[in-house]
C-alpha cells in the first residue's frame, strides 16, 4: 500500500533530505532566481528535469539578457530537445514577469496562482506551472509527472490517463491529497517521497 511505503520512508534518512529541500524551496528568492525557476519548468516539459538543472546553471541570468536567437543556440548546444520554441517562450515570458511577480505577492493560494500562469504563459501546463510554484515555496499543488502517474498506477490508485486534461489532472491531484492529509504532510512533501520512490533521488 503507498500509504504504508511512504510512512516507511518518513522513518529513514530521505526524510532529512525532503525536510531540507522544502526548506530550501521556501527560502526567499530573489526577483532573478524567480524567472530562473519559471524557465528551468518551461524547460522541463517533454524533457529530463536533470538535464534542465545543468542547463540551468549554466545559463543563469542569461534567461533574462540573452537575446532569443543566442539563447536558442545555447540551448541546442546543452542538448535541449526544443531550443528554439523555449527560447521564444522563455524570451515572451520576460514580458509577463513583472505581472506574475504581482501575482506572486497577492493574496492567491497555488491553485489560483496556477491557474494564471497556464491562461498567461506560454509553455505552462499544469504540471510545469505546479512544479514552479512548489520550487518558490508553494506546497499545495502536485506534479503530475510521468514518474508519479506510472507510481499511482502501479499502487491501483489511477488508471494512467493517455492524456493529462485540466478536469483528470485535478482529479488525481484530489487523491493525492488525500494521501499526503493521511500522512499528515503537504503535497510539496509527498511529491518528493513518490519521485523518491520512482527514481531514488530527491531533485526539485
């Protein structure tokens, strides 16, 4: 039972290590490390999280100088799958920032943040809208990656979708909240023990 696994793992070492990265996604940010997490998740969609913290780093405040054409190639020589719709993406988003960073600072929970960020930017579904928003210190929403959907189904919780609509994301995220109240830990949490579970690691 998935229950019964992830207490397990709540009395060994990876809860430390869970502990200390919603710690560190809580930390304040700087208005540049924002932007910086908002392209690493337009990065992650349809490509590895792993690859997209390399790239990441490297490119740093470049997110918000490079010019689009620079930034594509840059892109392509890290290995990206889809240089030059995420650098369009990524350069139209520079325009939106300032709005968000209001958002941001609003009275909105995550779902409600949620919900602006993939009506207003280019390349957020819900579940790279909902990682972004766990990686600056949200801890209300899921993320619904392939790992954790193989995960569910795997436990009999879900039927794996073939497509992830905004009425089935939201539904499986309902189940997993329900999770993560019996286990009396956020949803933040949760995700890090269930990727933990599919992959051994503990990312962001």
């Amino acid at each position: 039972m998935l229950i019964k696994e992830v207490k397990h793992l709540m009395n060994t070492p990876v809860k430390s290590l869970v502990n200390q990265r919603i710690k560190e996604f809580k930390e304040p940010k700087s208005p540049e490390k924002i932007f910086s997490e908002l392209c690493f998740c337009i990065l992650t969609a349809n490509f590895n999280a792993e690859r997209c913290v390399r790239i990441q780093e490297a490119i740093g405040n470049g997110f918000l100088s490079m010019k689009k054409k620079e930034l594509a190639k840059k892109l392509k020589e890290m290995g990206h799958r889809f240089p030059n719709k995420r650098a369009e993406y990524i350069v139209e988003a520079r325009g939106t920032f300032p709005e968000l960073m209001d958002v941001l600072h609003s009275e909105k929970n995550g779902p409600e943040i949620r919900e602006y960020l993939v009506k207003n930017i280019k390349g957020l579904g819900y579940k790279e809208a909902s990682h972004f928003l766990r990686n600056i210190g949200f801890d209300d929403l899921a993320i619904l990656d392939f790992h954790i959907l193989d995960l569910l189904e795997k436990y009999g919780i879900i039927k794996k979708p073939r497509t992830l609509s905004r009425r089935k994301y939201l539904e499986i995220e309902r189940k997993l909240k329900d999770i993560a109240e019996d286990l009396n830990i956020s949803l933040a949490e949760l995700d890090l023990y269930l990727w933990y579970m599919e992959t051994g690691k503990v990312l962001k």
